[in-house]
C-alpha cells in the first residue's frame, strides 16, 4: 500500500476519512473521475473481528481483510493515495479543509468525505467479547445463514430484542430469548413470540460460556446453564464522527434508539458544505454491500460538486476583464464601425471625419 509520510501540508480534491467498504468504494469513483484523493485509515475496521463478509455480491464468504486490500489495491490503480493514521480534527481553510492526524501530519481537500463507521457497544458479560464475530453475531442478514437450524440464544438488550428474536427464527426453530433484566414484552408481543415457538428466560445473563474457544452456552443468576450454539445481541452502535462536531456536524440519537450516528442527506450531503458521509457512520444498520454503494453514490456527487464549482470559476474567467463580451464592448467605443480595416456602416457624431457626408451609406475602404 502507499503511503505518504512526508510532513507539511498536501493538497486533494478529496480527502476521505476511513478506509473501509465506503471509503474505498468512493475513492475508486473519485479516480476514476480523475480526482486527485487520499484515504486517511487508522486500520479498526469494524468488522475485523469477523470471519467472513456476507450479502455481497460476488464476493461471499471473502475475508474482511482481503476484501479491504483488494479494495485498497483497485483505488491506488486510479490514482488514490492512502495515509495511515487517525484523523482529529478537521478545519476550513482557505483551501476547503484542513485535516489534522494524530501525529501531527496533515492534508488539505477541497472537499471531506468521512466513512469512519461505528464502534458496537456490548454488554460488560464475561465471556461476550471473546466470542463476538464468532459464537456472538448481531446481524441475521450477515450471519444466519451460517448459524441455520443451530440452537440460538438472542440476548436482550433493548425494545428491539424482541424483534431480533423474530427475526432469527426464520433460521432456526430452536430460539431462546434471555430478557436479561433488559427487556419487558408487551401482551402483544408475548402472543407473537409463543406463536412462533420461542422460548422466554427471565433473569440476567451472568456469563457467556465456552470450550476451547468455542461458545457453548450461557448462565443465567441462579446458576442454571442453557446449551447454544449461537447468541445473538443488539449492540450499541455509535459513530465514529466525533470529529466533524466542531462544523455544525454532532452525532444524534438515532430514531430506532439503537445508537447515534451522524445526520447524512441524499447522496452522502450534510448540512456543512463540503462535507459528506457514506457508510455506518451514518447508516447504521448498512451492511459492506451498502457501505459500499453509499461509498460510490457519495463518490459521483462530490465529484458533481467540484464540477460545478469549477465551472462557475470558468464563468467568472469568461466574464472577465479579458473576456469575449468586454473585449468587443471595448473595441465598439474605440473603433466605432470599423472593424479590420473596413467601415461598416455609417460614421456618426464625434467619429465622423471633417467634410465627409453622412447620407454616402456603407463605404468599402480600397
């Protein structure tokens, strides 16, 4: 991969923050829009901890980590640049944007595209770590085809515990609910999960169990162990966005309430000019596939930003003191009707030569 180490200041179209499925996909777009672009990637992508990427197209079961490289390879074809480290701080400049790193390097866009993601927030259960993105999954799209017909735990977090449970039961008729002290079903809701045969555990979960590495249960207070396959949680998600605050741009709580991301408009726009998001960090629940295409969409638009941009500075050269129209406004005052040698019409007041006669119409000079 390239990299730049030099100090000092260096100048982009596009500064992307995040080198993940969002940030590479626009990377690739904004090459290939002949941009000059530089991904800053501090290297935690959110999905390291999983063993496979799932739901994207013609890539199935690809490696988190190869999926990145292979994506990191096809920008750096077109172009790109990539600096490893963590972006801090991000300031207008006279430039567009100044973008601080960690260790005191920094790079300036005219335009910043952040696809940083999200971080997930487990529950503190001993054990649960350990064993997310292998026996701990959260996402049924992501993961339950793997997990079919396995006996699968979904430990309550949340008002959408209950909805996850649903969820995962369409790959497997051997669901437990935890309520973990977490969740409270409604009338409606206790209906809905016992007409779908799904058993319900009160108390907490006090531990994640495993057996050389592999999980193989949970204990609930009491002590009483329930044999799994595979536990599902709704983490936490925040984005990792903190960074553009400072331009008008705070994380906000997200409808569902399963965390915060940042506010995104069509194709990745923000309410702070110039600025753009693509991927988890606005979208929390998008999948790689989507991050990706969010990646692209944001991509083409800020490419049609520029464009625009630059099109109004050739307008304000066209209208210039040097431009077509001033130049034949100029010419008219100093020439009057003579144009190349050749009068072209008549002459008039204080251009009129002594002695000439103004009714001789259009003279030819010889």
């Amino acid at each position: 991969m390239a990299t730049i180490s030099r100090p000092g200041n260096t100048r982009y179209d596009v500064v992307v923050i995040g080198g993940g499925a969002a940030g590479l996909s626009a990377a690739v777009t904004l090459g290939r829009a002949l941009r000059s672009v530089v991904v800053i990637d501090d290297g935690r992508p959110r999905n390291a901890p999983a063993q496979a990427v799932h739901g994207f197209l013609t890539r199935e079961g690809m490696g988190p980590r190869a999926l990145l490289d292979a994506g990191r390879a096809e920008a750096e074809s077109f172009g790109a640049s990539f600096v490893e480290g963590a972006a801090v701080t991000v300031r207008r400049s006279s430039g567009g944007f100044d973008v601080e790193l960690a260790d005191g390097r920094s790079v300036t866009g005219r335009r910043i595209l952040v696809a940083t993601g999200l971080t997930d927030g487990l529950p503190d259960i001993p054990g649960l770590r350990d064993q997310w993105g292998a026996g701990v999954v959260h996402c049924p799209y992501c993961h339950g085809y793997e997990i079919r017909g396995h006996r699968i735990g979904v430990l309550g977090t949340g008002p959408l515990s209950v909805h996850q449970t649903l969820l995962f039961r369409q790959w497997s008729d051997d669901i437990t609910l935890f309520l973990n002290d977490r969740v409270v079903p409604t009338d409606e809701e206790w209906d809905r999960l016992a007409a779908r045969s799904i058993r319900v555990v009160d108390g907490a979960v006090l531990s994640v169990d495993t057996s050389d590495g592999t999980l193989t249960g949970v204990t609930v207070r009491g002590g009483t162990s329930f044999g799994l396959q595979a536990l599902a949680v709704g983490t936490r998600m925040e984005a990792r966005g903190a960074l553009l605050a400072p331009l008008g741009l705070p994380a906000q709580e997200h409808p569902s309430g399963m965390g915060h991301s940042l506010v995104g408009g069509p194709m990745g726009s923000t309410a702070a000019p110039g600025v753009y998001v693509a991927g988890n960090v606005s979208n929390l629940a998008a999948q790689v596939v989507v991050a990706a295409a969010e990646g692209m969409m944001a991509g083409a638009a800020i490419n049609a930003d520029l464009v625009e941009e630059e099109t109004a500075w050739a307008v304000d050269g066209y209208r210039g003191a040097f431009a077509a129209p001033r130049e034949a406004e100029v010419s008219e005052r100093v020439l009057g009707t003579r144009r190349h040698g050749l009068d072209d019409g008549p002459v008039t007041g204080a251009s009129a030569p002594a002695g000439s006669d103004l009714r001789e119409g259009v003279r030819r000079a010889g």
